[in-house]
C-alpha cells in the first residue's frame, strides 16, 4: 500500500487527529488551538474555519500568517528523527507542530513548552 504524502491530506483529518492524541491524554483542544497559533500565528478563529475547509495540511504551514522564529528552537525526535535535521523545510515545520502536540500529550506545561 502506498504512503499517503501528509502534504496533500486535508488539514481538518490531520488536526483532528492531533487533538485526539492530546485529549486522549488529558489536554484539551484550546491547548492544541495554543501551540498551534503560536507556531503558525492563525488565530483560534482561522483555525476554526480552516477546519470547515478543504486546505490541505501542506497549504496549511505554506499559508501560515506568521510562523513563529522561535520554533527553530525546538529540538528532540518524533517519529524516531531529530526534527531540527530535517532539512525539508515545510517536512520541518509539520514536525514542530507534531513536537508541540507531542509534549502537550507527555503533561508538560504550556509555559515550559512554549518557553
């Protein structure tokens, strides 16, 4: 079966599927909404809408209003890659946002995730 390029994906599936993995573990949607805006810097509203839309994942991150200096800052693996090597920029900013889910999911606090 082929691999499915989570660039084309739409970006309601995959968000979606990021909010479970964080409420499955006890955070919640507007924490997942928190460390989304701060890396991408769409409001909570945009989001919302973006939600009800057919924008895939990739025009998601390509359309970003405002994306955060700072998440060149965040370092550590998800899916077994260190994502400050990713070399593939669009792939690298993907993984940030996984990265923030990820720690939000393992109970960090929103301060000591978003500095």
């Amino acid at each position: 079966m082929p691999r499915t390029d989570v660039t084309a994906m739409p970006f309601a599936k995959v968000y979606s599927l990021l909010v479970a993995k964080a409420e499955r573990k006890g955070r919640t949607r507007e924490e997942v909404n928190q460390v989304t805006t701060w890396l991408t810097g769409y409001t909570p509203e945009e989001l919302a809408g973006l939600e009800q839309s057919d924008t895939s994942y990739g025009d998601f991150f390509r359309n970003a209003p405002a994306m955060n200096p700072d998440r060149m800052l965040i370092t550590g693996k998800i899916c077994g890659i260190r994502v400050e090597e990713i070399e593939d920029q669009l792939m690298r900013d993907i993984r940030y946002l996984d990265k923030l889910v990820d720690e939000l999911a393992k109970g960090k606090t929103m301060e000591k995730i978003l500095w």
